[in-house]
C-alpha cells in the first residue's frame, strides 16, 4: 500500500470501523505504529461537523489513561480528515468472548479497568456513548483499552441509534447487536449523562458473565423494546458459577433510570474492584480440585494416624 497521511504511512487496512475504512499505518517521524481512521465524506465535507470534531479531538489529545486507546491527532488533507490514535495489539472483547462467559473474576477485573478508563473521560466531560465489546480491546498482556471515547456523534453506528429515538424506519435501525448495550434514556432520545455510559458497561459485564448480552433479539426492534422494559434474569440464575454477590452490583449498573444507577462511574468502579478482590470470586475449577486433593489427603493422614494409635494399644 503506498499512501501517506503526513508523516504516517499506511501499512494495510485493518477493516471498516465506526468511522468509516481503518489503517494500520506507520508514523515515520516518532518511529511508532498508530491507527489512522478515515473520516466519512459527509462529515468531512460539513464545515459545522467537521468544526466540532477538531474540538472534540483537542479536548481528546489531553486525555490519558493506561486503559484508555491514546488519541494523538487528527490530519486534514484538502477535503479529507483522518484521526491517528493508539494502535492497540490484542483482539477486541468480542471476539474473546464468542458467546462464552469467562471467569467471574475476570469479568469483574476487566469491567472496573473499562470503569476506571471512563470515570478519567468523564471528569474531562468526555462521554463515550457507543460502549460495546467492539469498542474495547483486551490487549496481548489480558489490560482492556477502551476505544473510540467521545465519538459516538460522528461515528455511524452513533447517528444510527440517533435514529432510533426520532422514529426511523426499521432498515435505518442499527443491527440488534449494536443496540444491545444502548442505554433505555439514549433509546428514548432523552438527555444522556455518564450513567448512560454506565448502563452500557452493566450489560457488558452481564454478557462477560453469562455469555449472552441481557437485552439482545433478533430485530432491531424488539431489541429496543427489551432495553426498555425486560429486567433480564440475574447472572447467577444465567450462569450458577457466578457469585451471588455479583448479581446486585449488575442490577444496579442496568437500572432502566439514571438515578436507579450508580451516582457516577468512579462509584461504580469501587464496587467493580471489590467484586474482583472478593476471594470467594477468585476460586476457580484448578483451585478447587487442589483443595479437594488436599482435603483427601488430610482425611487419609487423619485415618492413618488413627490406625497407628489403635495398632499401638493393641501390642
């Protein structure tokens, strides 16, 4: 491929993201590998958009967090835009999790590390508003990265869910997967806040626990429907290996009003590390058997010293 973007080169493309075609590219003046998205031609071409998304870029190059995908720049070439962020090198959550549940603690490690990147954006007034596993990395070392904070007016699956709340007809919707994890006041076209981004993390975890996403049908439409008035059952009546005490932690994140919610993502990320730090959560099939082995063992050395306290009184 042999095109550059300012000092970036692009190496291959990666596929098609929020935004429009994604690069993987090279930056030939810090030596490093970056992501470079192309910006779609409608908003590129619009002065007003194209104005408040180089604001909003700005305010993104001053945010950092280990959990966060870095936002370094954005280029604009002639008619075309591009924003350079991160390249992150893992698989993005959804793939790692394929329909499957992982552990419990796991889960609750990942959701407070997405939490903690969020609860930094927020208190830079960034929301992200398009939290879904597709728009979290877990990198090669297990850390979560999340992706695309404060996009969500610019991206296509963002203006789509937009749609949603004005009445669009059902071939404009997003796909049911999409709105999965659509919070019920961005479904209704009410005012969103950090709690909405909350509520989108709470059934994050809930798929991370059960391997189902709780609200998630076959349509569009029933999907929204289900966001706003199905109560999915709890994770542990999903999936017994999950901890009881998961299940009120969950509930709360997914409560259909903002103040039913935790009052802010750092709340909530306290609550998320003390799920991750409950020993109980930590126990896992490999300790369990260890611990039966161990109890077996106990219980045979407890026979064999009876025995050899019998055979001692019987000589």
């Amino acid at each position: 491929m042999d095109r550059t973007v300012g000092p970036y080169r692009f190496l291959e493309r990666i596929g098609e993201g929020g935004l429009g075609e994604v690069y993987r590219a090279r930056d030939t003046k810090l030596g490093r590998t970056v992501v470079v998205k192309c910006v779609p031609a409608e908003i590129a071409r619009s002065e007003g958009t194209r104005a408040r998304l180089a604001t909003v870029a700005a305010t993104l190059t001053r945010l950092s967090h280990p959990h966060l995908a870095e936002f370094y720049e954005l280029v604009e070439e002639g008619d075309e835009v591009f924003l350079i962020s991160e390249h992150v090198d893992g698989e993005s959550l959804g793939q790692v999790l394929a329909g499957r549940p992982i552990n419990p603690r796991r889960a609750a490690e990942l959701a407070a590390q997405i939490a903690d990147a969020l609860a930094e954006a927020h208190g830079a007034g960034v929301l992200h508003l398009d939290l879904r596993p597709d728009t979290i990395m877990v990198t090669r070392k297990g850390r979560a990265k999340v992706l695309d904070t404060g996009l969500s007016d610019f991206t296509r699956s963002g203006m789509r869910r937009r749609a949603v709340a004005s009445g669009a007809a059902a071939a404009q919707l997003p796909d049911a997967r999409s709105l999965s994890y659509v919070s019920p006041e961005q479904a209704l076209g009410e005012d969103e806040d950090a709690r909405s981004d909350l509520f989108s993390l709470g059934a994050i975890l809930y798929e991370m626990l059960t391997g189902d996403a709780p609200f998630r049908q076959h349509d569009a439409s029933d999907t929204v429907l289900s966001v706003l008035r199905t109560t999915p059952p709890t994770p542990s009546e999903r999936n017994p290996a999950v901890p009881r005490y998961y299940d009120a932690v969950v509930g709360r994140m997914l409560a259909k009003t903002l103040h039913g919610r935790y009052d802010s993502m750092k709340t909530a990320a306290a609550a998320l590390h003390s799920l991750a730090n409950r020993r109980e959560a930590s126990v896992t099939p490999v300790s369990q058997r260890a611990r039966r082995r161990w109890l077996i063992l106990l219980a045979a050395a407890v026979a064999l010293t009876i025995l050899a306290i019998l055979f001692w009184f019987s000589t």
